[in-house]
C-alpha cells in the first residue's frame, strides 16, 4: 500500500502533474520546466524528487544536462499503470494545452545563457 500512496501523493499537486503531462511529450531539463511553469528551480527540483521518488520520472545525466523522462514503470506497478491513464488524461484541460503549446519555443540553450 505504500507504494499506491506515494504515487498518489505525489500526483496530488497540479505543478507535477503538469510536469508530467509535458515530458508525455519530450525530456526536458530543470530550465526547461521552470520556464514552461514559472516557477523557481528550487521548485521544480523539489517537485521532480517527488516524482521520482513515486517512480512516475527518471533522468538521464548528459554531460553538463540532466534530462527527465517519464519512468518505465519497472519500479513501481501503480506508477506505471498511473502514467498510462495519464497519457489518456487533461489533454483537454487549458492549462495543459497552453503548456504543450509553449514547448516548441523553449530553447535550453538560450535559457541557460542568461
């Protein structure tokens, strides 16, 4: 049971959930999140631990870049079966949708120059 509460706990903030629905669609890095959300990147650090930690997100270091990905699943069954119906979830929400729109025109490597 306690892995079933970590994941829902984990999807009880709309902040992760939007997380998740746009790496549905790529990784991305911290800048990249904290750009499309608004928020500070001790934020969305704060908010990927969570995920993580639930097994819904992984990340993958790239020299200097760390890429987070939706998870596979392989550590936690009601993670991976969350993730699934997820896919399937919001994407008709407004705020989802603007967020999705907005990836495209975020740049990591301008974002990180400032």
């Amino acid at each position: 049971m306690r892995e079933f509460v970590k994941v829902m706990k984990a999807l009880s903030d709309p902040s992760r959930v939007k997380i998740l629905k746009m790496l549905e669609r790529d990784s991305m890095c911290v800048c990249e999140l904290e750009c499309a959300l608004g928020l500070a990147q001790p934020t969305v650090s704060k908010h990927l631990k969570v995920l993580e930690e639930a097994g819904l997100v992984a990340y993958q270091k790239d020299g200097l870049w760390v890429n987070y990905m939706l998870a596979d699943g392989k550590r936690n069954d009601y993670a991976k079966r969350m993730l699934g119906n997820l896919k399937k979830w919001l994407n008709e929400e407004s705020e989802v949708r603007t967020l999705v729109e907005k990836l495209p025109e975020i740049d990591r490597a301008k974002i990180c120059r400032k």
